[in-house]
C-alpha cells in the first residue's frame, strides 16, 4: 500500500479504533510475557533460562538437607538400578536425566521421579573438580558397585559404575578416598541422589554410570574419620557434559 494511502487511512480511523489498538498490543505483550516467564521457570535445566534466572535472582542456590527432611524418592541397590535404567528407551533416559536436573536446581519445588542410590561401591579413582563441570570446587569420584553373591561369601563387581560427585568449601590439594575404599551407601543416611543416568556398556554386556550427588551432608565422612568439608554449590554450569569423567563415558 502507497504511503500516502496509507496515511489517509490511519487518518480517518476512530478514536475507539486507536483504543482497541493499544488495548490489542498490550493484551499482545501481557500473554507474550508470561509465556516467557513460563518457559523460563518450567526448564531452568536449560543453559539460556538458569542464566537469565539468575541474573534476575529468581533462583535460590541449591540446599543441603537433615537426611529425615530431604525429598522423598525411591532408593535402590546395584541390581535394581542396572535393571531400571537399562531398559529405558534413549528418549525415556533423556527425559529422566532433564527431571534430574530440574528438581537439583530447584530444590524440589515441584519433584519428580527422584532416586536415590543404596548398597556397597569400591573407590577405583578420583579427581578434582574443574569450572568445565557441573559445579566446582569440588571432586569426582568413580566407584564401582560390588555384591555379595549366593555362591561367594565375598563382594564381586556388579556392572553399574557411580561417579559421586562432591560439592567442597575448596578445590581439594591431596587425594580424599584412595583406591578401594569402599562407600556404603544408606537411603536415609546419606540421601545420594541420582542426578544423571547414561548406558555405557553394550548388549551382550549391560553396564550404566550413574552420576550421584549428596543431599544431606551430615554424614559423609574421610577415611580419616573427620567430616567431609562439603558446601552448597553455587552456580551451576548446566550445560557441563555428563557423565563427568571421561572413563564413563559410552565409546
């Protein structure tokens, strides 16, 4: 339309015609903003959103809890989490990962499916955590879970590998847990919480990493039996790449 018709045209509209207008645009704005904020607080889990929420400040940094008081969530052993998580379709594990994260940076407003790890895990290695991880300082580290089977009266490896990865007051200058001590994992003790779930193995040889973060500080403890210097981390980087160390990770 010609500039000059177009002026015409504008010219001989109404006053109510202009009251609508802006009556339109800001009924326009209100749903376009509020589909933003929607969007922006249903996936914080997304790099783009957790950033934008904190620079807002509408994200509370993440929280230990007393081990009676953390989440409720279901709590299983080697097996069961081997046969739980293995089945599941890509899609399936991705969307569990995606609520893993979701209820940790949220502290649970709204749970879902949280799980919690149990049983015996051997220490194989460690290291220290870095500012390209989920959080720092810190440290991983990757054990291996054992079972006592029927026909043995001695722990045997299982195929599912944890990396238990520890929030710290500082990055730490000495190994913490050598090789072979072993972590005895209880649901209402230690409240060790599944934060993201991958198959590493294949199908003739079924193995899953499962990356574990504690709830609850009250009881983790040194080999030495002083009590582990953990901290609330904060930030996140949520876009780090799981699992954490590169040994767990599918070939």
């Amino acid at each position: 339309m010609p500039k000059g018709i177009l002026k015409k045209f504008l010219k001989r509209r109404p006053s109510w015609f202009w009251w609508a207008l802006i009556q339109l645009l800001a009924a326009a704005f209100a749903i376009a903003s509020w589909n933003v904020c929607l969007f922006l607080f249903n996936f914080p889990e997304r790099p783009s959103n957790y950033e934008m929420l904190r620079k807002l400040n509408r994200l509370t940094p993440v929280v230990s809890y007393d081990p009676l008081e953390a989440p409720d969530g279901a709590s299983a052993d080697a097996q069961e989490l081997l046969t739980k998580f293995y089945s599941l379709e890509h899609e399936q594990l991705a969307a569990h990962n995606r609520h893993f994260k979701r209820n940790y940076i949220t502290n649970f407003t709204k749970p879902e499916v949280v799980n919690y790890i149990e049983g015996s895990y051997r220490v194989t290695n460690s290291r220290a955590l870095t500012e390209n991880d989920f959080f720092h300082p810190g440290l991983a580290v990757r054990a291996q879970a054992v079972i006592q089977t029927a026909e043995r009266n001695e722990l045997s490896p299982y195929p599912v590998v944890i990396e238990i990865l520890f929030p710290l007051k500082a990055t730490p200058s000495e190994e913490i847990y050598p090789a072979g001590h072993l972590f005895e994992f209880k649901y209402l003790d230690h409240r060790a919480l599944i934060l993201h779930a991958a198959k590493i193995g294949s199908q003739n040889e079924p193995s899953i990493c499962l990356s574990v973060v504690p709830l609850s500080f009250a009881n983790y403890w040194k080999p030495d039996q002083y009590p582990l210097p953990l901290a609330n981390p904060d930030p996140l980087k949520v876009d780090a790449v799981f699992p954490t160390m590169e040994e767990n990770r599918e070939e």
